[in-house]
C-alpha cells in the first residue's frame, strides 16, 4: 500500500488543471442569433463567421463546442460568458 502523498495529490490536482477541456454553449430561448454572435466576438475573439456557425450549431444542434483550453482559461471565459447571459459549460 502507497502512503498517503501531498505531492502527489498537488501533482494530480495540477495535471488535471493543465488537461486540455472543452467549453460547451448550449441553446436557449432567451438570447438573439445577434447577441450570441457580438458575444462570442468580444469574449472568445471569434472572427464573425466563426461566431455566426457557432450560433447555428447551437440552434440546431443544442450545443456547440465553442472554445478548447486547459481549465483556468476557460473558467474566465465562462464567467465573462454567463455575466452575458449565455449558458456555457466546461466537459
């Protein structure tokens, strides 16, 4: 049997931290194409056809993978994300 570890819980808890995930937007009824587009714009420097398809995917589709990163990123960018009202995740 292993003896209980600090390091290793940090080094666990860090590489888990630093894996790469994904930040999800998913539809509602609620915000316009209009403001989901200026949005993903301001938030996620998306370009506006990149904006524009992550938009409709998550019309059609119910969500759409919209940005991929290691943790601490995109709990920023979920925050700034849901003070503008939209519903994101991080899988």
């Amino acid at each position: 049997m292993t003896p209980f570890d600090k390091k290793s819980e940090y080094s666990n808890a860090r590489r888990q931290q630093l894996e790469e995930r994904m930040l999800i937007l998913h539809n509602d009824e609620i915000n316009t194409f209009d403001h989901v587009i200026d949005t993903l714009q301001e938030v996620c420097s998306h370009d506006k056809v990149q904006a524009e398809q992550c938009a409709v995917i998550t019309h059609f589709k119910g969500f759409c993978e919209i940005k991929r990163g290691v943790l601490p990123e995109l709990e920023q960018l979920q925050q700034a994300l849901n003070n503008k009202e939209l519903k994101v995740t991080i899988n």
